[in-house]
C-alpha cells in the first residue's frame, strides 16, 4: 500500500467568497481614487489616496488567497502526508503522527469549540491558536463543517478535505501499517520564500531599486501638484486638466511595480528545487529559467519608471 492519495479541500464556496472580497476591495479602490481626483489637495485628499492604496493591498492579498485555495491539496502516502497551500509546504513523516480525528469528535470530548484563528473566513481558514495547555494549532483549512485533526509530535493540523470520512479512514490505515523509508520533516512558507529571495543579492538589488523609484516618483509628484495650476494630458489635448490627474502616472507606476514583483516572485518560485522527499518523483520539476524570467519582469518595473519619470517631466515642461 504505497499509493499516493490526494485530497481536496472544499472550494466552490470559498473561492466564490474570496472572489466576491476581490470585488469589493477593488471597487473600494477605484472609488476612493475617482473622490480622491474631485477633492482639492489637503487632507481628505491624502486620506482618500491612502484609502485606495490599502483598499488595493486587500485586493492582492484575497487574489492569493484564491489562487492558493485553488492549488491546496492533501497528499497521504505511507510514509507521510503532505500538505501544499499556496507558497505554504508542510511534509509530515508518518511516524511522527500520533492521532487523526475528526473535529466533531474533538468537540464532543472537550465540550467546547476549537479557538479559530484571526481573520478565518470561508476559503481561507488559516492561522495558528494555541490551547491553555500548550497545544499549538496549525490551520490549514477551508470548510469549518469539514475540518479535521492531524496530531504530530510538534503541533495539531487542522484540515479540511472534502472527503472528510474516507481521509480519516485511509490516514488511520496507513498509521496501522507504518512507514516503509521514513522522511525527514520539512516545512516551507511565505517568510522562508521570501528569506530565499532577499538572500539574493540581484532580486534583492532589482526589488529594492523597483521601491525606491516607484516611492521616489509618488512623491516628487505629489510635491510638484500643489504649485502647478493646471497640466495638458497628451499630445492632442485640447482642454487643460486639474493638476491632481498627474497623480495618475505615479499610480500607474506603482501598479505596474506590483505586477512585475508578483510575477517574478511566481517565476522564482518556479525556479526553486521542490520541497519533496529524494524518492518522490510525482513533485513538479523546476524551471531553471525561472530566475531569469524573475529577473526580467523586475528589471522591466525600473525600466517603466524610468519612462514615467520623462514623460511626467516633459508633461510639466510643457506646462
């Protein structure tokens, strides 16, 4: 019995929430820059823009939480389970787990609820709680209806596959029969991503310059608007526009920046060797393009600012 068993977690519902979270925050933020361009500069301007940015911040972080959903998946072998939510890893050597139960059960023993994590919504139940004896919880779920216990010799596992029964089964069976070649555990997650990524030196010279431009532009030009009284967007333009509308190049910088960061951070990772056990073989290979292609799109971020700060200069030479 040394198949391996992948188990879903549920996703219809979540996905559909953490889209609908998608959709809110970026109307949000759409909004609050049309009001911010129809208010003068002071206050309520500035909190307007700050209103947006962080509206747009919320936007990104419930599109990850849709794409790591969409890729969670549980896999039981018998020497292991492991476990793949977004940039999250856990491998789990099977001799290390003591227990698996259902949450239900869990309850009805303890006669009380299981602490959930902060911010657990539908989709994306994800967090560590820590019980009064020192227990800590590690969620990695979806469904709060479908959740189970995975107990290790470390911490508690809380999952969510869809399959909730024939799961609890299989994992009891397999800690029956024991591990044939034990693993090592290995665990991976955004902070050790993002560790390997600032260790190197280009990504983290490339990333930095990308920042510190896109900054650099926003508020030269946010100095610069108070003093302009009016500016020509385009060549043709017949009509002068309110000096706020230059706001506008700086944000579109901003969001290209974001869209070259994530994107090399997703080619990145495609370039690193898989967390996987040695006698793995079904773990999906990396791209040894993938750091260059990285290297690429944030190379192309200081590129885009480079034009934006010509075209904002001859824009206001004009003027």
């Amino acid at each position: 019995m040394d198949e391996k068993y992948a188990f879903a977690p549920p996703r219809r519902q979540g996905l559909l929430f953490q889209a609908a979270l998608a959709v809110i925050f970026g109307s949000a933020s759409i909004l609050s820059l049309i009001w911010m361009f129809r208010t003068p500069i002071g206050l309520e301007f500035i909190f307007y823009l700050v209103a947006a940015c962080v509206a747009a911040v919320f936007v990104s972080w419930a599109v990850y939480r849709w794409f790591a959903l969409r890729g969670a998946v549980y896999l039981l072998e018998r020497n292991g389970l492991r476990i793949r939510w977004g940039l999250r890893v856990e491998e789990i050597p099977m001799s290390s787990v003591r227990w698996v139960r259902s949450e239900a059960d869990v309850r009805r023993q303890l006669g009380r609820r299981l602490p959930l994590p902060l911010a657990a919504l539908p989709g994306a139940i994800l967090g560590t709680r820590q019980l009064a004896d020192g227990t800590k919880l590690d969620y990695l779920a979806s469904d709060f209806s479908k959740m189970v216990l995975v107990a290790t010799d470390e911490r508690v596992f809380i999952l969510s596959p869809a399959k909730l029964d024939d799961f609890i089964y299989l994992a009891q069976r397999l800690l029956e029969f024991g591990a044939i070649s034990p693993w090592q555990r290995r665990s991976q997650n955004p902070i050790f991503f993002l560790g390997e990524v600032w260790r190197n030196r280009a990504a983290r010279l490339l990333l930095g310059l990308g920042l510190i431009g896109s900054l650099a532009l926003l508020t030269w030009v946010s100095l610069m608007v108070p003093n302009l009284d009016e500016v020509y967007l385009g060549y043709a333009a017949e009509e002068p526009a309110p000096p706020a509308f230059l706001l506008l190049l700086p944000l579109a910088n901003s969001f290209f920046y974001v869209l070259d960061a994530l994107g090399g951070l997703y080619f990145y990772r495609r370039s690193l060797p898989p967390l996987a056990a040695p006698e793995d073989q079904a773990s999906p290979a990396s791209s040894p393009l993938g750091k260059w292609y990285a290297y690429l799109l944030w190379g192309c971020s200081l590129l885009t600012t480079f034009f934006f700060y010509f075209a904002i200069s001859f824009l206001t030479y004009v003027e």
